[in-house]
C-alpha cells in the first residue's frame, strides 16, 4: 500500500495531467447517463455518445422508456453490442424506476442496485456525477489495472475490494474525479498493451516500474 505522501503525489500528477475530470459520457440528467451506463458495457462511450441521440430521440422520458417495445430498443442500439440484453434492461429499469420510485433515479446505492442492468461501477458513477456524493468509487477495468500498477492495491482484481481499498486511501472529495482521471491516463498512457511509462506523469510513483 502507498504512504500519504506518495497518494499524495499520485493525486496531484494526474490533476495537473487531465484538470478536466469529466466523464466522456455526454448526458448529465440522472435517467439519461443511466441509460449510457448500460450501453457503454463493452462498448466504447464514443459509440454510445453517436447511438443515444436517436434514442433519446425517441423515447424522451424514463416514461416513454418503460412503454417502450424491447424490439424497436434494440433497433436503435444494435451497434453498442449486446442489445438484446441491453435493450431488456433499458425497459425493464424504466418500467421499475416509474413503478417503484416516481420516475425517478434513486439516490443512494441500495435502491440503485434493484434495477436491472446496474451494478456498483454503474451506481458509483451516478452517485458521483449525478449527486455529487463524495466517496463514489468507479471500479471499471482502467482502474482495476492502475490501481495495481501504481500500488493503491496489491495484485487484487476484484472490483469490490479495490472500491473499498480506494475509498479508505483517498480524499472522499477526491475520489469521482480520480476515477475520471485514471480513465484518461488509462486510454492515452497507461494502456493495457502497451504503457508509455516514458511519459507517464505518475511514473515516480509506479509500483510496476519501480519494483
């Protein structure tokens, strides 16, 4: 496990990396990013920003969605892979979000975790981004692998472990952002083929690169 000091370090080399820690996701309306969540599941969030215009388009409101024909979903998001499945969920989280909750996204995990098709990466993002909550940790595989190569966790793999690891090491202030930022470090530097440690902001702190 890294000191203070060097998460520290880790925090403030990937803020003065990517200041902008936005999700690349487009939507910010809780039920809308909802929906890009379950999309972008094994596609990528560029693919899933072209597809949900159309959707949206269509289907305007959680309301709209929960009277929506599985069928005619799928139509629309073919190309984010996996639409049978994704399209199911789609309908079926609209139908319980106007059945259970007013129409509404849930603020808080538990509740979040009844609908279909979201797990606690997908929760986590809405929490943070969504509701502004500290402490929201997004464990997709950018952060599994970073967290592991600069030492945030120790060869550990499992999603739920490595949230609560990084929710007891970091700023709960912080932690949202962080995610964010591991994603940018982990698509442009930190790849999963190849890392660029040459250039890596945070190679001082690499575990990987420094063992």
């Amino acid at each position: 496990m890294r000191t203070k000091k060097q998460i520290d370090g880790i925090l403030a080399a990937l803020e003065r990396e990517y200041p902008m820690a936005d999700c690349t996701l487009t939507e910010r309306d809780a039920w809308r990013l909802l929906v890009q969540v379950r999309l972008a599941a094994q596609c990528t969030d560029a693919r899933v920003n072209l597809v949900t215009p159309a959707l949206f388009a269509r289907f305007p409101t959680v309301q709209a969605m929960a009277q929506a024909d599985v069928g005619e979903v799928e139509e629309y998001i073919r190309s984010c892979g996996f639409y049978h499945g994704k399209a199911r969920d789609l309908v079926w989280q609209a139908q319980r979000l106007c059945e259970v909750y007013g129409g509404r996204v849930p603020d808080n995990m538990d509740d979040l975790l009844t609908l279909p098709g979201v797990g606690r990466k997908s929760a986590n993002l809405i929490l943070g981004d969504v509701f502004g909550q500290p402490g929201a940790v997004v464990v997709d595989t950018h952060c599994i692998r970073l967290s592991n190569r600069l030492g945030l966790v120790d060869n550990d793999k499992d999603p739920v472990r490595i949230e609560k690891a990084l929710r007891a090491a970091l700023p709960p202030e912080k932690t949202n952002d962080f995610c964010h930022r591991l994603v940018l470090h982990g698509r442009a530097v930190c790849t999963a083929r190849k890392p660029f440690c040459d250039i890596c902001c945070c190679a001082a702190y690499c575990k990987t690169l420094n063992q």
